[in-house]
C-alpha cells in the first residue's frame, strides 16, 4: 500500500464532515428566511386551507371507526405541482395517531383513517401546504363504554 492508499480513508471523512457542515448551514440559512407567521400553526379559518373534520361526535371505547379530513372548509385546497398540501397529521389531544403523505397533482387533499380510541379528547388535524405554515381544525370526540 503506498501513501496515497493510507490518506484516502481520512480524505473521505473529512469531505463526509464538510458535506454535513454545509447541509446543515444551509438548513440554518432557509429556516432564518421564513417569517415567523409561515413558521406559527395557524389556528384560525380559511376557507381554502383550515382542514374539514368528519368524525362521530361519540364512539365507543376501543371500536374503530373513520376519522376523514379534507383541505379546505368551504372549498377544496389545490393540488397542483407549484402548490399542494404535503401531509395531513390526525392527532388526539397532543399524541399524533395518523398521517398521510400527500403527492401534487396525482393525490387529493382528503383523507380517511380509521382509529380507535380507549379515551375521549379533541381530534385535531393539521395540515401542511406547500406556501404556509400548517393549517389546524379541531372537533371534540367522546368515548362511551
């Protein structure tokens, strides 16, 4: 083994390092570019991107049942290459419990989970578009025995 052969090992970790050090600057410099309101959930209304919850108001302890959300209360959110949801998350109370990853163009903003829940709380839904921060609707579901 000559020389060279010895210093290639360590060539590779030290560009290895370099390539994560500016991945991560760079991640650092985008994240500094959005404003805060794109970076805060919103929780108020709008008619294009606050999600659309249909549930039960009441379910019973442990027995599945579907949970659909849509994009959009009064019209349904786009789906096209340049602006687009990127995931709809289903949550009860704090606890994520579904989420669907959604593709421009060929997925529509909709979604139907099926869950069971042992307690009752507020399914929340969030979702996620492509030119805002996420979008967050919330309905209050109880669990009989």
């Amino acid at each position: 083994m000559n020389m060279g052969d010895a210093g290639r090992p360590v060539a590779l970790a030290l560009a290895m390092g370099l390539g994560m050090a500016v991945a991560a600057h760079a991640e650092e410099d985008q994240a500094q570019q959005f404003t805060p309101e794109f970076r805060e959930l919103h929780k108020g209304f709008d008619g294009k991107h606050t999600p659309k919850i249909i549930a039960p108001d009441s379910v019973k302890r442990g027995a599945w049942f579907n949970v659909t959300v849509s994009i959009g209360a009064e019209s349904q959110h786009p789906s096209l290459q340049e602006h687009f949801v990127r995931y709809i998350a289903l949550y009860k109370d704090t606890v994520e419990i579904a989420r669907a990853y959604l593709h421009p163009v060929y997925s529509a903003p909709t979604v139907t989970f099926t869950v069971a829940l042992d307690e009752g709380g507020s399914l929340r839904a969030i979702a996620e578009p492509t030119h805002s921060a996420a979008w967050e609707a919330s309905k209050k579901i109880s669990v009989v025995p």
